[in-house]
C-alpha cells in the first residue's frame, strides 16, 4: 500500500514520509526540490526498505497537478497527505501580486484539487488534510494565507459531510496547528512570537489522529484551547489579537 505525501522535502510533510514508511507504507513523494526529495528516498530506502516514487513536481501549475494525478493512478493508495502550503506575512500591498497568486494556486487550488481527486477516487483511504489554527477566522496583515486556509478548512469539512452521506469510506482530517519548527518561518519572512513544535512530534499526532478518522488534529493542548476560545470570540476581536501578533512576527 502506497501513502502519498505533497510537500514531502521539508518540515511537516518529510517527517510524515518517515512516519508512515516506518508503519510499513511505500511512498509516493512530491515537492520541487529534487536533491531533498532524492535525499529522503535514500533515507526511507535505507531504513525502512520500502518502495519510493519520486515526483518532482510544482503543484502552482495545472498540468503538474494533472501529471501527478496521471502518475499515480496505477498504485494502490490508502493515505494521502495533503500538505504542501506556504505563508506571506505583512499588510496587503506589501505582499506582491506573484506572491499573491502562488499562495492562492498553492494552498487553495492545488490542495482542492488533490483533495477532491483522491476523495473521489480512492476508497478505504485516510486524507490528512494541512490547515492551520488562521482557517478559523480573517488574519490581517497575513490576510491572503489565513484566507487560503479558511477556504481549504471549510471544503474539507463539506467534502467529509458528503462522503459520510456517500457512505464512503474515506477519512478526512484537517490538521490545524499553531507554530510547527519548519521552513515555514523564513518562506513567510516571519519568527513566531509563540514557542513552535517540534515537526516530528505535529507529524506523529496528526498521523495518530488520522488513522482514528478524527475531524481535527492540533498538536498540543494550549493551542488546542486557544483554537477552541478563537472559534467563539467575534471576528472582530480575534481580527485585533491577529493583527496585532502578527505585527510582532514580521521580520
Ligand atoms: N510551520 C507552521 O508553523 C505551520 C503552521 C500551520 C500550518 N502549516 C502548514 O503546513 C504545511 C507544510 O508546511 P511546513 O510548515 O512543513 O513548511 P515547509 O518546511 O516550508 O514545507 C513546505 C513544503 O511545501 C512544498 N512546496 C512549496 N511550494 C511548492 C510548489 N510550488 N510545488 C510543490 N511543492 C511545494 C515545499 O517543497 P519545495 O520547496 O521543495 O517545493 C515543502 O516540501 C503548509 O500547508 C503550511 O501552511 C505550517
């Protein structure tokens, strides 16, 4: 059985390929970094002797989308990890349009459309779908990526509710962390005001909570509380607290 894993060269989505290499499943990795995606081939080949299917590809692009799609319909999937994602911090008109519209293709269209493909094709599957804590309410001065993530949050949770009706047996999981030790920092030009997690650990609960078919997995109880108190507070109020956190984290 095959675990396919976006995002797979760094930070959360690498150490998800490790997890689920070591639970047994051959992999089906992708990200642009081919040296990176090379480098944990060996690794998994090396301690865990499973199978590695290396996809270098920019999941920006349409046609990437449709050739990772095309790739991978001949392997018998049971996990995909819906993962690849990235941040821009700073007010609206500090973030350029290009960033702009690699943060939407990335974060919205690419993680629908994986999302939505394997939903429809696969069954008895796991999706873990990657959010974050910004998918429960508007984030300025990270307008754009808190945004994408309330996008995905909101479609993973409607697609879970008719698969359900569907009765089909695929399990979606949307992992909404707060600050994970990752690249995420320097690709978002921000250093997180609140102590991260470690990348492994978020990987290992995720994965833990996906395979229990939980709606949500969020590492570590604090964040779990302040997500918990951010849902209910009016927008109005976490707009404040979010404007104001961020504005701390720009570099
Ligand atoms: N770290 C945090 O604090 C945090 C918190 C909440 C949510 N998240 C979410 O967690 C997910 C993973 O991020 P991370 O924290 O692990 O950061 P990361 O270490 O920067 O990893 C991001 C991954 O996405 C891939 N990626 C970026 N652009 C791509 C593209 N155009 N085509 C294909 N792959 C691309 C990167 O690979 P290449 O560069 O090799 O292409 C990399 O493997 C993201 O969705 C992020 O929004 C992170």
């Amino acid at each position: 059985m095959y675990a396919l894993i976006t995002g797979a060269s760094s930070g959360i989505g690498y150490e998800c390929a490790k997890i689920l290499a070591n639970k047994g499943y051959d992999l089906i990795i992708t990200a642009r970094s081919i040296d990176k995606l090379n480098k944990l081939s060996d690794e998994i080949k090396s301690t865990y002797n499973k199978d590695v299917v290396i996809l270098p590809l920019d999941i920006s692009k349409k046609e990437s989308i449709n050739e990772l799609f095309d790739k991978t319909k001949d392997y018998k999937i049971e996990v995909v990890i819906n993962n690849a994602g990235l941040g821009k911090v700073g007010m609206f008109y500090e973030v350029t349009d290009d960033e702009d519209y690699n943060m939407i293709n990335i974060n919205v269209t690419a993680m629908h459309m994986v999302l939505k493909h394997y939903a429809e094709v696969l069954d008895n599957a796991y999706i873990l779908t990657v959010a974050s804590i910004a998918s429960f309410c508007p984030g300025p001065k990270m307008a754009t990526y808190y945004a994408t993530k309330n996008y995905i949050r909101s479609y993973a949770e409607a697609l879970r509710f008719e698969l359900k009706k569907m009765k089909k047996n695929v399990g979606i999981t949307i992992l909404a962390p707060g600050p994970v030790n990752t690249n995420f920092n320097d690709t978002a030009n921000v250093t997180f005001t609140l102590k991260g997690v470690a990348a492994d650990k978020c990987a290992s609960y995720a994965i833990k909570r996906m395979f229990k078919k939980k709606k949500f997995a969020t590492p570590k109880w604090s964040v779990r509380w302040a997500t918990r108190f951010m849902r209910i507070l009016p927008h109005r109020t976490s707009m404040r607290i979010c404007y104001k956190s961020q504005s701390k984290k720009q570099k």
